[in-house]
C-alpha cells in the first residue's frame, strides 16, 4: 500500500528465496491475500495435473489387475470372455472397428466439413453466412445421444438402398458386399459419426478461413485469378494446418463416441470383411455394452481396454495440439 | 483503353465468352429433372440416390457448359463453386432431419404430465410415465459437476492469465488442451476405478457428478482464459497503481469486466456435459424411481433414460425416447442461445 512496505520487502529475505520469490517481490505481490490468492489458483492448476496423471495412474493399475490374469494375448485375441477360467479377452476386434469407423468418418466428413466452411466464408450470400454458422454452432452441441437415436431409427432404415446400390455395383470388391442384415454396420456408424463430427471441424475450419489475409486473395483476384483459384492458392495454404488440427480434434471425438455407436451397431465380436455387414465393435462401444452384466474383473478388463483409447486419444490429440499451437490463434477448444 | 483503339473485332477477344446469370439455376433444374429421369427409369427408390444423381449431373453439366462457353479455368471455378454447395446441401439434410424428426416425433408424447411424472410403475410396453426422475437426477448432477469444475476451472485460467509463466504454466496450458480430448468413457471409467472399485463406494449421482467434472473443468478453463485475456492491461495498471493488492485488482476489476464472458463459457460447458451419457451409464446407473439424494443410491438422468428407452425398443418407449430427447434438446439450446446472447450483450469492451 504504501513505500515503506515496499521498501522493506525489497532486500531478498531468506535464502530459500529462489528466483520465483524475487520475481514475486519484484511485483509487489507479497500481502497475504495476493499469497492466499495465488496459491489458491496456483492449486487449481496443479489440481489439474493432479487430475491427469490420476487418471494415467489409477486406470493402469486396475488395468494390469486384469491383464496379469489373461491368458489370451491381450492384443491379437479375437475373443472377450472375461467369465471363462481362465479369461480371454484381446482388443484386435476392438482397435479395428475403431480405427475403421473413425476412417471412414475421417474420409466423409473432412471434405465436406472444408466445403461447408468455404461456403459460409467465401461462397454464401453475405446475409446468409452468419446464420448459417450460428446454426451449425448450435448444432455442434447437440447431444450425441440424440445422434444416436435419430442414427437408429431414422438413418439406418434410409441406409438400405444405399448398401443395395454399393453391393450391385461394388460388391465385387468384397469391401463393400452385402448379405442383407439390417444396416447396423461399420459404414453405418462411420456415416453417423461424420454427421457428428461435421459441425467442429467446419466450426474450427471456418475460423481459419475467415482469417486468411485478405491482401493476398485482393491480389490474387487482381491477377485475374477466378474465385476458385483465390482460395486454392491463397486461402488453403493459409488455412492448411487449421483444418488438420480441426481435422484430428473431430477424429478424437470419433474415435472416444460412446453412444452413437452402441446404439446404432449391432455387434458382434469378430472382424467382417464387409463393412457393409454388421458386427464388429469399438473400444467405447464395447465398454458400454459389456459393463452392465461385468463382474469387477471384467470391469477391470474393460477399464485395459479404456485405457487404450485413452492412450490413442492422447496421442491424436497431443499431434493436434502440436500443429495448433505453432499457430497459436485457432485453437479449437471452444468448439 | 484510352491509348490503345480497340476495334470491336478484338473487343471479343479481351473478353471471353461467359454463361448468362441465369445458368446456374437452368443446369439445377435440368438436373433434378435428369436424377428423377434416370432413378425413375432404373427403378431405384431411395430418394437419397435420386438426390445424389441430381447431383452428380449438376456437377458434370456445369463443368461441360462452362468448358465449351467459357474455357477451362472458368469451368473449373464453376465446378468448385458447384461443389461447395452440394457440399453444404448434402451436409443441411442430415442435421435439418435430426431436428425435424426430433421435434416431430417427440412432440407426440411431450407434456406436462411427462415432464412431472417419474417411471415409477411404468412397464416398457405400457405408454405413460415420464422423465421427472431423470430430470431431477441431472439437474442435480450437473450441478454438482459445475460447483466443483467452475471455481477450479476459473482459478486456473487466472494463474494461466496473471500469475502464469515459466514451466508449471505451460505444462498446465497443455493438459488442459489434451485433456479437452478426454473420451467420456474414459473419465467414466477413471472414477469408476478410483471411487467404486478401489474406494469401494457404491454407484451414486456423485459419481457421475465428478466424471462430468473432469469433462468440465478444461472447457472451463480454456474459454475463461480467451475471455481474460481480452480484459485490456490500462485496467489492471491502473488498478495497481492506485495501490490495490494485486488479488483485489482479479476480484474487482478483472472479474468483472469479464464476467459476461465467463457465464458464457460455463453455459456453454454445462450444455456440453448435459448431454453426456456414458460416464453416467457407468457410475450413476440408472433407476426407474425418484431419488432425490444424489450422495446414494442409483439416480436416473436424462441422457440415460433415453438410452434405456430406445434399448426397451417398444413403441411406447420408443416414443418416451424421443420425447426425452426433445427435452434434452431444448434444455441444451436454451442454454446455448442464452450463452451466446449473453457473449454479445456483455462482451468486455476491448476499448477504442
């Protein structure tokens, strides 16, 4: 408050005064409540950490509870009989559904994401962008329960042409062949999480073309370059790394979905060839359905197989982070 | 222009040919025409397809009449700008359908009778009954997950923001980016293995609470900082100057020039955790009866008592599904729209 305060609090005062210390002194932060203040947030930050390593730590050791009992090999077994004595249980049917219905999300979503983002920014009537961004802000936050039950009821009935259609002309492929089950399968659910995924990647996409310098489009307009040319050599370089990291932030939510999932496949544990035909499972999926009849140990093994995803989202998007954050701006974790 | 005297002979070759306004919307017509011919003929009866043939005829006949009249690079232009709106029509229907469906088949059982009556006696086949249980068991697990992710959320941001340098911070700022990435499933399961498997306490709405938190907390934090940020530095200088301790200068005058900002983020994120269904699936359990005591016992939530409806899979359930989805979607929106009114109402005033 005053100088004399201020002036006895300036020779540094103990030894175990670090540098941190000092800083703090430097600012004038050394009353008890700028103290009380910044250890209370200091806490909560730690708090956080303490939070994250918690969950590494905790989900590990009930993980390997389950996996010291497993007689299968925990990452090729096609089987998840957590009952038998002794249990086998592996997570090679899991980890293939999931990366496949994440790929096939991946694959519909990210080009149209772009699309529908270029649009509202570059192609749409002025008066019509902004709504239509708000809209799809608004649709980013419906719940992916929802998603779920409009997936079941309405969207897999509409889904049976199309697997017809696919399995004429491309069944021969083998990829896309059809026995006629209900369409309950893996393109099913890789459709359903692209609809879902849409609204963030075009969100965060839309934010970094909004941003792209407008000197060089003038320029490139006052060249004689058409529209289209504006955005694919100004508009997409600038905007590149934002839609991969928007990219690998909608690919974290595919591969961590829940719901959508369970209630729109119909699973089974083994690999089909087809994606056309139903079965198969992913991680999240497969921790839903499985949890309510699990014994402790069988939850154990479903939290080892959690921690997988754990450790693959980490991952994703850790690499996403790291290309966002050398360019710092678009950071997505709004939306 | 002025220097040069153009001749008409080669006024026609500075400009080159160009279709008319009108093309656009012509080659539309003509290929909603052509997708309805050709799916008609071939017999095909999903209208999703006929869409798709529409489509793909618009895409291929603007690029052919745009080649021969106006050259290939405008053709190319027109091809893009083709498919930024097949795009953005293809990507409409879908979510124009989620909602349509929602409010239409949720509006069939959706009343006040719904909403203030619990499961209670209800049999899956038998239509009645209503979600008043699940309502009561998310509004108290929300509410419990917002006490305790809000202040530990809002605190970070400010040691992010004011006191944040050095290694602890960055260490912190990235966490809680990655942590914005935590699956659902995986929050649930870490309560579940820490606070019922270790703890050995028994399934209960706190449970779910402190999932929901964990999803909470990095949203909180994140859009809490954007808002501090934007909190201009001559307010905290001249704060300071005036003698105030740095701690009353966050609480009286930061704070609140941002605290518009803040409410929004926390609507937003209350909204985002609203919805979520598998850390309840696996910590809250799920209950047909009233439980208004969210520290015992199993509770129902909204999310979860759709999920358990559709899985019954009988027409009355089937209908109570999507009622209860109706509610959890209006729930969700009100919160956004007032959370973005507010963002505009009260956004801080960056100065000039």
């Amino acid at each position: 408050m005053d100088i004399s305060t201020q002036s006895t609090q300036a020779p540094p005062p103990t030894p175990r005064s670090s540098s941190a210390s000092r800083k703090r002194a430097a600012r004038g932060a050394t009353r008890p409540g700028d103290r009380v203040f910044l250890a209370l947030s200091r806490g909560s930050g730690i708090l956080l950490l303490v939070i994250m390593a918690a969950i590494a730590v905790f989900l590990t050791y009930r993980a390997s509870l389950a996996l010291s009992k497993n007689e299968g090999n925990f990452l090729t077994t096609f089987e998840w009989n957590t009952g038998l004595v002794p249990p086998v249980f592996g997570i090679a049917v899991l980890a293939f559904g999931t990366v496949v219905s994440a790929i096939i999300a991946m694959a519909l979503a990210v080009p149209v994401a772009v699309g529908i983002a270029l649009f509202i920014t570059h192609y749409a009537p002025r008066k019509l962008g902004g709504p239509i961004a708000y809209v799809i802000d608004l649709l980013a936050a419906v719940p992916s329960i929802v998603y779920g039950l409009w997936g079941a009821i309405v969207l897999v009935p509409h889904l049976n042409g199309l697997f017809g259609w696919l399995d004429t002309y491309l069944g021969w492929t083998g990829i896309f062949s059809w026995q006629g089950g209900a369409p309950r399968s893996m393109l099913t659910v890789g459709i359903l999480l692209a609809i879902m995924i849409l609204p963030i990647i075009t969100n965060v996409s839309r934010e970094v073309f909004r941003q792209a310098p407008q000197m060089h489009q003038e320029a490139a307009l006052a060249l004689g370059a058409t529209r289209w040319e504006v955005i694919r050599m100004s508009v997409l370089p600038f905007g590149r790394s934002g839609v991969i990291s928007a990219s690998m932030l909608g690919l974290g939510r595919a591969l961590g979905e829940t719901m959508a999932v369970a209630t729109v496949l119909s699973p089974t544990f083994d690999i089909q060839a087809s994606l056309l035909d139903p079965g198969g499972g992913t991680f999240a999926q497969n921790i839903a359905a499985k949890f309510n009849e699990a014994t402790v140990f069988g939850q154990d093994a479903l939290i080892a197989s959690g921690l997988v995803l754990f450790v693959i989202t980490l991952l994703v998007n850790g690499a996403a982070r790291f290309i966002i954050n050398r360019r710092k701006e678009y950071s997505g974790a709004n939306a | 222009m002025s220097n040069a005297p153009v001749t008409r002979k080669h006024a026609s070759t500075l400009r080159g040919g160009s279709l008319p306004k009108w093309s656009p919307w012509a080659i539309a017509a003509g290929s909603v025409v052509a997708g309805l011919g050709i799916s008609l003929a071939a017999g095909l009866d999903s209208k999703v397809q006929w869409g798709l043939i529409a489509a793909i005829v618009f895409v291929l006949g603007t690029y052919g009449f745009a080649a021969r009249v106006e050259g290939r690079r405008q053709a190319k232009d027109r091809v893009a700008t083709s498919m930024v709106w097949v795009c953005f029509i293809v990507a409409v229907v879908p979510l124009v359908s989620l909602i349509w469906e929602t409010l239409k088949r949720g509006a069939k059982v959706f009343d006040v009778y719904f909403l203030s009556h619990s499961m209670g006696v209800v049999a899956d086949t038998e239509t009645g009954g209503g979600i008043y249980h699940a309502l009561i068991g998310t509004l108290e697990q929300v509410g419990i997950a917002s006490l305790i992710a809000v202040p530990v959320g809002v605190l970070t941001a400010i040691y992010l923001v004011e006191y944040g340098r050095g290694k602890l911070a960055r260490a912190v700022t990235f966490f809680v980016d990655v942590m914005t990435g935590i699956p659902s499933i995986v929050a649930g399961l870490f309560v579940l293995s820490f606070w019922i498997l270790i703890m050995g306490m028994g399934y209960s709405g706190f449970a779910g609470a402190m999932a929901l938190a964990i999803l909470m907390m990095p949203v909180v934090v994140r859009s809490t900082e954007e808002m501090l940020k934007l909190v201009p530095n001559e307010l905290r200088e001249a704060s300071l100057a005036l003698g105030i301790p740095k701690w009353r200068t966050i609480l009286k005058v930061v704070l609140p020039t941002s605290i518009g900002g803040i409410t929004t983020g926390v609507m937003l994120a209350v909204a985002r955790i609203t919805g979520e269904t598998a850390p309840v699936l696996l910590l809250v359990w799920g209950t047909n009866f009233i439980n208004n005591n969210p520290f015992s016992g199993p509770q129902a939530s909204l999310p979860l008592y759709i999920y358990r409806q559709y899985a019954a899979g009988t027409p009355a359930s089937t209908d109570r599904a999507w009622a209860a989805a109706l509610a959890l979607i209006l729930f969700v929106m009100i919160l956004n729209m007032g959370a973005r009114a507010i963002a505009r109402w009260k956004a801080p005033k960056t100065g000039r």
